[in-house]
C-alpha cells in the first residue's frame, strides 16, 4: 500500500509557481485530475526519488534525467505524456521543469528556449508557455506570459525609482568619430609633439632663412652654393645616368669629380624635384633647417631611450642642435646635418632593449627597431665621411663591446644559452653588414681620386693649421648672438677662427658640471660620459695637445680614411652630445624632485614657480643658441648659362668664384671647367693660370685642346682682374667669334 492510500504522509515538494514547499496532503489528487497531476503508482515512486534529482522548482543541477516534468519524477512518464501543468500538445522530453532555470540543461537543448513562466518572443507560435491550460492555445498563453513580464517590469520600475537616474549607456561611437579619436591620440602623443616642436623650433632659431628660401643661403654664397649644386647634381644623375653619378659635369674633364668633397648622397631624393638655381638653393634652405629639426629630435629620442625625462630629453636635444660653436659651420650643411647619428644610437638602443637607467632588458628587445638604427646610420654615412667617419669608428667600437659582452654572457659569467637572441643576434649582423657595404661602395670613389690627385692627401701639417687651443672651448664664434660680440677680443687671437671657435655653451657646461653630482644616471655612468666629453676635446684639439703624439696623430696613421679629416674641431660634436646627457640627467633628476615635493603638497598641484623652474634650463639653452648668421642673396645666373652649351669655362676662375658657377649650370647641367671644393686639381689650376691673358693664341690652343667649346666672361666680376682690360680686346686672327648676351661675353672657339 503507498503511503497516499495508507494516509500517510511524505516529505513536502515545492510548489510548482513559487518553489514553496507544500504540505504531503496538499500533494493528493485524483487520477483523473484534469490538470495532468499524476497517479498513485507515479507519486509513490516520486516519493523514492533520490536528493541528485531536484523535482519542479529547483535549479535541476545533477539531474539523472534529461525529461523532468512539473512535480513530476519523470522516470515513469511516456515521452508524449504532458507533465503537470503543461497542454496537451507534444512537447520535447528535455524541456526543463515550468518555472526553473536549469543551469545544467542537457547539450542537445537549444540554448535560447527560456525557462517556463517568462515571456518569450524566440518561442515558436505554436508552442505554448508551460503554466497555462491547454485549451487556452499558444496565442493567448503567450499574450498572457508577455503580459505578465510587462507588469512584473512596471512594478520593478514602481519598487525602485532611482532607477531613472542611472546613467544613460554610453553610444556606439561611428568610423568617423573612431577615426578623430585615433587622430586625436596620435596628434598628442609624446613623439608627434616632439616632431612638431622640433620642426617649429628649426624655423625659429634659423630665421630668416626661410624668409626668401630661393634667393637667399645662410652664411655666405661659396660652400652652400658648392652644396646646393651637390644635392641637385646627385639628383640629376640618378634619374638620367646612374653611371655617370661619381663623373660630374663640373672639374671638366676630371672624372670622379664628385668625390672631391663630401656629397651628401643621403639628400639625393630631394636632389630630384625641381630645375635650375632657384630650386636648387630652396632645397638646401630647406634641408639646412629639417637637419637642424633632425638633430634635435634625434638627440632628444636618445636622451629618453637613455632614461632621462621630457624637459631634460629637451636640453639635451636644443643644446646639441643649437650649441653656439655650430653656428660657425651654417655655411657646411654636411656638418649640420648630424641628427642620423644621436637618432640611430637611439634606434639600436631601443632595439637592444637597453638604456642607461635600466640595463639590458631582453623583454624590451624589438629587432624592427635594430635594423632601421643599421639604416639610418648608413644613410648618415652617406652625407659624407667628415662626421661620418668618426661616427662609423664609435659605431664599431660599440659592436666591439658588444661582441665582447656576448662572449662573456654566453661561456664566462653566468653562462647564457643565447643572451642576446638569435634574431637579434642576425639582425645586428645583417644591419652591420649593410652599413659597412654601404660604407666600402662609398669610400672607392675617394680611393681613386687619391690616386689621381697625390695633392688631395692631407699632412699632419695641414691638420695643425686647423688645430684650435684650449681657449676655443671658451670662446663663440661671431654669429652668437649673445657671446659673439663680448668675444671678439678672444677670436682674432686665434689663427682660423671659424674652425677654432668651439664654445658649446657656458649654460651646457654648468648643467652637465651639476649632472656629475645630481642625476637620475648613476654614478659610474655619469663618470663614463665625462670621460668621453675629455676623450673627445682631447681630439679635438689635434695636435695642440703635446703635439697630438699620443692622441690625434696615431689616429691619423693608423686609421683608415682617418688621413682625410684636416679639421678635427669637428669632432667637439661628440662632446657636445655626451655633454647634453650630462645635464639631461641633471634637469631630469631635479624634475622628478620638483614632482615629488608636488606630490607633498595639499592639494597635490606645483606652484607656478615650481613648473617655471623645471622650464629655467630649457629656457636658457635656447637664448644661447640664437644666431645672426647673415643670409647674402645669391649670385643671379646669367642668361648665357642657360643657352650656352659646354664644354664651357667661365672667367673669372677661382674657389670662391666657380663654386656659384656650378649652382649656375644646375639648369641644363653642360660640362664646365669650373669647380670648388676641398682641394684644387692640378689641371684646374692650370687652366686657371693659363688662361690669364685670355683672350690670346696661347691660352686658345689650350681650352681647345682640352675640348672647350665656350667661354664666358661675366662683365660684373672682372673689375680688379687681367680681363677688365683685355674684355674689350679684338680677336681678330684667333680663329674665335666674340658676343654679348647681357652681361656676358661670349667667345665661341
């Protein structure tokens, strides 16, 4: 007998709506009850039901069934049969139980069916929500479900007002708006601003170069004019005859003619766009205030790779791109344009994963960074081997360390399988390889003119005319606006004073004097970087530090291409760059301390003479960099040169007189005997020397020998000069055809 028929009672089931437990008596029903409930037989094995197998309105977590039905056991049930409270229309056997959430429903169920009781907009028309009578139909238990959630969300709204004042969910930002932000954050970010700043900065502290950019060139009209030619002509020739890059139309007919001074190779891309003087001179103005802006961004990303901080980065890079001591070389674009070498140590250093703060971080290591340092480096060599040399001779002198650190690393101390990586490892390798390729390729064409022209070949005598003393470390040039004039005295002791003056700025001296006691380097670092500022003043110096017998000249015997470096005051370049390390880490050490005394206050904000204070350093590095570098207008081509052929000579000749000449003939690019640059070639000077008493039979059968076609004497030059006189002269039986195009004599032999 069960115990319903015996009267007696069992534990208590949850009701099927609220999940309430119920009395045993209330669980007592007809078998016939229309509702679905469930027989005698089905109750008493509901009654054995093991506590794994929750019945209706439970969570159903663990159920050995995978077809419960509303307070059903759903062990006994036929799959068609309807549980308690359920249509009569077929139902799935795995729907859960009316009025529960199962967790744990089997994984053949469909995820998105609801729990029973909700309203549901997924569920099929003709399925009905459980809960309701069978005979209502789906339509109306679906209105009724959908009803029921409506009014149980009205009374949540009713029981909790606050509601409304929660903040509205924030939209879907469109492509467009998604676009300005990423402009936004790439606009503000540390290395835009410092681009930006840099490129503003350059056009201040240039001016007015930019003020008549084709008319005008900064210094004087030689060198510049000589290197306005140069970037044209390296242009010209790759688009035209890349053959003919190293035999240029000037020095006619010397051939590696282009290697007679430093070509800066590196600007030819520029070299490309534009025809004529004018063009000509607006790209070297424009490249002479981009190499200022390159340098300061360049020095400042390595001050920061470094681990210094933004405004002692900033020092670091206005004072090496604006030290006073370079406003002597204005009218030498290849000496200016040094930025390649402070950016490419910061790329391989970023590379590397090192810094001076931090040490060798192999996580920090990225070998896209190694290769574009190898890059840039190359490219600074292509500028010319003046500054390039001694910037290819530290580069090896870092790999030298390097390959020894590895060394040790891998089999001495502390044995590393791999401590540098072997990607980075081939990257370096392949890196050093392009720029000492690119370094042999461009140093053939020097080799040959070496052996061409024995003159070309510098003395240490040569280098002792350009050796400065130990005074002109404290003395500016006359282009400072703030020393030149207080140091004119000091200046005209000095024998070439536009080599010798290297002061690189008394504000500079004092802010890396204080970095040696105060900074965020520590101290065997500090001691290394003045030991390189003393290194490289030594050099510079030549041989006026005891005869440079221990210092420059064993340099200059021993070291290949060393012998073809005359002005070793240049090299005060390094120590302007360590120098600016110094007092970057001193103005980075007393920022942090001015944030730190900051973050003491209440409420934690500097006062405004904190915030000036940490600007102060920057400040005065800037002011002692300002110029007045005269800015002469250029030489206006004649009309003959650009309807003239050559092979042509214009008269008068001499360095300072042909180097606007081959800015001239920038138009249609005709071979000319005329040339300026670091030595005179033994046919030009006797071209120069013959043709004198120009026009006669004598100097005639010369240039014809030569293959000179032309002559041109340019009327405006002549005062003070053989031709003044003998301009005018007839040349009747010379076997030559004299006219005047403007101010030009023509002489067709």
């Amino acid at each position: 007998m069960t115990p319903e028929t015996s009267g007696g009672s069992r534990p208590s089931r949850p009701d099927v709506a609220t999940g309430a437990p119920r009395s045993g008596s209330d669980t007592r029903m007809p078998a016939t009850d229309p509702a679905g409930a469930t027989t005698s037989a089905s109750r008493a094995a509901d009654a054995d039901r093991t506590t794994d197998e929750p019945g209706a309105g439970t969570a159903g977590a663990g159920k050995a069934t995978d077809d419960p039905g509303t307070g059903t056991a759903g062990v006994d049930r036929p799959a068609d049969k309807p549980a308690a409270g359920e249509t009569g229309t077929s139902e799935p056997t795995d729907k859960p139980a009316a009025g529960t959430a199962s967790t744990n429903r089997p994984a053949d169920e469909p995820t998105d069916r609801p729990a029973a009781g909700t309203a549901s907009t997924d569920r099929p028309a003709d399925e009905p929500a459980a809960g309701t009578a069978g005979s209502d139909g789906p339509a109306r238990g679906g209105a009724v479900a959908t009803a029921a959630g409506k009014d149980a969300a009205t009374s949540t709204e009713e029981r909790d007002p606050f509601t409304s004042f929660a903040p509205a969910p924030e939209p879907v930002p469109t492509r467009a708006r998604r676009a300005t932000r990423t402009a936004g954050r790439v606009l503000v970010h540390e290395w835009t601003l410092a681009v930006l700043g840099s490129l503003v900065l350059a056009v201040l502290m240039t001016w007015p170069t930019l003020r008549y950019p084709r008319y005008t060139l900064p210094q004087d009209t030689w060198d510049p004019s000589l290197q306005s030619w140069q970037m044209a002509w390296s242009g010209h020739a790759l688009l035209t005859d890349p053959g003919r890059l190293w035999h240029s139309n000037a020095f006619f007919p010397e051939r590696w003619s282009f290697a007679f001074s430093d070509t800066l190779l590196g600007y030819a891309p520029a070299g490309m766009i534009g025809v004529g003087p004018e063009a000509a001179v607006l790209r070297y103005n424009l490249m002479f205030v981009l190499a200022h802006a390159l340098a300061t961004f360049g020095a400042y990303a390595l001050a920061r790779q470094l681990g210094a901080g933004r405004i002692g980065s900033a020092v670091a890079g206005v004072s090496y791109a604006y030290a006073p001591w370079l406003l002597a070389q204005a009218g030498h674009l290849h000496v200016v344009s040094n930025g390649g070498i402070p950016l490419a140590l910061a790329m391989l250093a970023r590379g590397h994963g090192w810094s001076l703060r931090h040490g060798y971080r192999p996580e920090k290591r990225r070998v896209g960074w190694v290769y574009a340092g190898w890059l840039v480096a190359a490219w600074q060599l292509s500028l010319g081997f003046g500054i390039g040399l001694p910037f290819a001779y530290v580069l090896g002198g870092i790999v030298l360390v390097s390959a020894v650190t590895w060394f040790l690393r891998r089999w001495v101390v502390r044995p590393v399988k791999r401590p540098f990586g072997n990607r980075l490892l081939t990257a370096d390798v392949v890196g050093g390889l392009v720029f000492a390729g690119v370094g042999v390729l461009l140093a053939i064409p020097y080799f040959q003119v070496a052996d061409l022209h024995p003159q070309a070949e510098r003395s240490i005598g040569d280098v002792a005319l350009f050796s400065p003393p130990a005074t002109g470390f404290l003395t500016a040039p006359g282009e400072s606006r703030i020393w030149g004039g207080l140091h004119e005295g000091a200046r005209a002791t000095l024998p070439w004073h536009p080599e010798m003056t290297l002061l690189p700025g008394y504000v500079l001296y004092a802010l890396a004097l204080g970095g040696l006691f105060f900074s965020v380097w520590r101290v065997r670092h500090r001691v290394l970087l003045f030991a390189g500022v003393l290194v490289s003043m030594v050099l510079a110096m030549g041989t006026e530090f005891f005869g440079g017998r221990f210092t420059y000249v064993p340099l200059f015997e021993h070291l290949p291409g060393w012998n073809g470096l005359r002005t070793p005051g240049r090299l005060m370049l390094w120590a302007t760059l360590l120098l600016g390390l110094l007092a970057a880490g001193a103005v980075s050490a007393f920022a942090a301390r001015v944030r730190e005394i900051s973050a003491e206050r209440i409420p934690s904000w500097p006062s405004p003479w904190l915030r000036i204070a940490t600007l102060l350093p920057l400040l005065l590095v800037t002011v002692e960099g300002l110029n007045r570098t005269p800015h002469p207008v250029v030489p206006v081509q004649p009309a003959a040169m650009r309807v003239v052929d050559g092979p042509l000579l214009v008269l008068p000749s001499s360095q300072n007189h042909d180097q606007p000449v081959m800015l001239w003939s920038t138009t249609h690019f005709q071979d000319i005997v005329n040339g300026g640059s670091g030595f005179t070639p033994a046919l030009l000077d006797e071209v120069r020397r013959l043709t004198i008493s120009f026009p006669d039979q004598t100097s005639v059968d010369y240039l014809r020998t030569l293959g000179v076609r032309n002559v041109l004497i340019v009327r405006d030059q002549v005062a003070g000069t053989p031709w003044e006189v003998s301009i005018d002269a007839p040349v009747d039986g010379l076997g030559i055809t004299r006219d005047e195009i403007g101010d030009v004599v023509v002489y067709r032999l």
